[in-house]
C-alpha cells in the first residue's frame, strides 16, 4: 500500500476563502520514501497576518510561485492510488478538495488521520498537536510549521504508528464513491514487484484479517514460492490471498520477534499456533536489559526490552537512542504478550548469535 503524506501551509482566514500557500508531499510505501514532491503556491489572494508570522511565509515569497492549476497534475500523480495521510488529515484534505473544486475537477482520495491514530496508539499524551508529539515521542523536527519540515515529521510519526499497528485498513476513511485499489486486482504485478530482501511478509484475505506471516530472508523468493506450489494449503492460500505487505527489516532477532507477535495476537490460520506451546518459566541471564541490533535500514537500531525476566515491548530508534532515558524508550515500544515460546525464540537467538549491544539495566 502506498501513502501520500501530506502537509500544506495555507492563507488563513475563512474556511471557504482559504488557499494553498506551500505543498510538501512524501509517498511512502510502508518501508522507504519512492517519491516527493515539495513546492511554493501562488494563492492569488492576501495571506493572513498570523498565518504570515507563525510560518514566515508572505505574498513577496509567492510572486514568481506557480500557480496551483500549474501543479495540480503533479498532486494527483503523486496521490493516485494511494491513502492521503495527514496530521489532523480532515483540514489538508478539505483545502486539497477545494483547490481541486475551484478548477472544476472533484478530487477524491481514501485518508488517514495521525492525530486520530496517536490518540489510539500513543495514549495520555497531554496534547496531541505535532509539535508536542515530537517533542514528548522525540521525533526530529526542523522548519517547524513549513510544509517540508511537518510532512517529514508526520513520515516519521507515521513509521512510529505502523511499526505498532501494521494494518491499517480498517482505520482507513474511504471519500464514498472511489474504493480502495486492492492489491489481488493484480497480483501478478504485486508478485513482480516484491522485492528480493530479507524482512517480513503478511498475507491478508479479503475481510483484511491477516492469515499468514512469515519473517524470511528473500521475500520475493517465499511468496513466490507459495505461489508455485501445488500442495493443497499453498493451494488454500493461494485461494484466500486478498493483499500482500512486507516490512524491509535488517535485523534478524527483531524480524522473529514481530513475526511471533503478530501470530500470537492474531493467530493467522496459515501460520502455526503458538498459544498453546512451552509451559517451563525460562531465566535470562539478566533480568532487565535493552536487545540492541539493526533496524529496518541503516541508521536505525532495533530494541527489544526485557524487564523482569519478561519481553515486554519492542522498539525502533535513530543512532541517537542512547541519549533517551528508559522511560521515553518504554513509551515508544509496541507491547508484547510476554510467553515462554517468545523467550525461548530470543535466548535461542542469543546463544547461537551476536547482537550489535546488550544494555543492563
């Protein structure tokens, strides 16, 4: 699935007379930024004195700016068949849609709102306004209330919201009279264009409830493999496949940790049940420590949090993770079901590799 993160800095003033000022959109497909497109609007009408001071921008700035009818078909190829994901999405679309209006062109796009999602995910926060969420989640934020410098910020709350809840369809506001593009309508091409990495791959059917996740060393390799194999439950599979995602992951222990959580929270049909197995309490060798390996991608880090003898969460953080304290780590974490199965996965992990760190605590 593909996301146009939005942000936009407008005129002010009424609602119906509001204009785009400056545009930044960031099209992320779940694992890495494919496209971007940042620009500069001509409104053609005053900006609004506030709005002038809180984002530096005025009608000087704009002169030689083009024009929104200039770059609306650069929006609606950057937006097309994807979800339009925006900080407080209901304001960036209306504007969206009423610029669209204006030139006789009815813009429909499926949303996301990540101030609706930190409220679910990122619960008791005194305030949920981008700004405090990256202040308090401690997202790195530079041209604050400039369209590049929020839409890069909400990227990075966005990763936050999808390494804690990985499907989002069901949170997915749909415009009424243009569905979702679904994956299945050409699976073909989905098949073609997975890429050869190691990461995890979950399978979805058609009430988008996930049956089958799998952490693998070549995604392209195991879901193709599914698809060539005739025995009857790769057959069953086949059958049921509605939508396909995969998160790029560098680290091994963490990609194992998040395939058995979601197998344990959703119990996927196609994947084993783990409810049921391993009763011995194990011991680890220290009882409360941070697992530090590699992340998605370089210059992230993974961390899973041992408290207690007990897996209690996992996290994603930026080279300078070290400079948070524990309990800024532990609000960040996506919480895990502590069980003797994923305990035995990590010391298993533990004895036979070598993590990058081992903080403890």
């Amino acid at each position: 699935m593909k996301y146009a993160i939005v942000d936009l800095e407008t005129t002010g003033g009424k609602p119906a007379d509001e204009a785009i000022t400056e545009i930044a959109i960031y099209l992320y497909d779940g694992n890495e930024i494919i496209d971007r497109f940042v620009s500069l609007v001509n409104p053609e009408r005053p900006i609004h004195w506030y709005v002038q001071k809180l984002t530096g921008i005025n009608s000087k700035m704009l002169r030689r700016a083009p024009k929104f009818y200039e770059i609306a078909k650069r929006v609606l190829e950057i937006t097309d068949d994807a979800v339009v994901v925006a900080h407080n999405a209901s304001f960036d679309y209306r504007v969206l849609k009423k610029e669209f209006e204006r030139l006789g062109y009815t813009y429909e796009r499926p949303t996301l709102c990540t101030v609706k999602l930190s409220k679910e995910i990122f619960p008791k926060q005194e305030s949920y306004s981008l700004g405090n969420l990256c202040k308090t989640l401690r997202i790195p934020v530079t041209d604050r209330h400039r369209a590049s410098g929020d839409a890069l910020a909400t990227v990075e709350l966005f990763k936050m919201i999808l390494n804690k809840q990985r499907h989002l369809q069901d949170r997915i506001e749909e415009p009424g009279i243009r569905p979702l593009k679904k994956h299945s309508k050409d699976i073909l091409k989905t098949l073609d264009e997975l890429p050869a990495k190691k990461g995890i791959v979950y399978f979805y059917n058609k009430y988008d409830r996930l049956i089958g996740v799998h952490n693998v060393r070549n995604i392209k390799k195991k879901v193709n493999n599914i698809y060539i194999n005739d025995n009857p439950k790769a057959l069953d599979m086949q059958q049921q496949i509605n939508t396909i995602d995969y998160e790029l992951m560098q680290g091994n222990l963490i990609s194992k940790v998040i395939a058995w959580h979601y197998r344990y929270k959703d119990n996927p049909v196609f994947s084993p049940c783990i409810k049921a197995k391993l009763t011995f309490s194990h011991q680890f060798s220290n009882p409360d420590m941070l697992l530090i390996d590699k992340g998605h991608h370089t210059g992230e880090k993974s961390i899973i949090y041992i408290e207690n003898h007990k897996v209690t969460g996992y996290g994603f953080f930026d080279l300078e993770w070290q400079k948070q304290n524990i309990d800024v780590i532990k609000s960040r974490l996506t919480p895990v079901d502590d069980h003797p199965s994923i305990r035995k996965i990590i010391q298993d992990h533990l004895d036979k590799y070598r993590l990058e760190k081992i903080v403890r605590l």
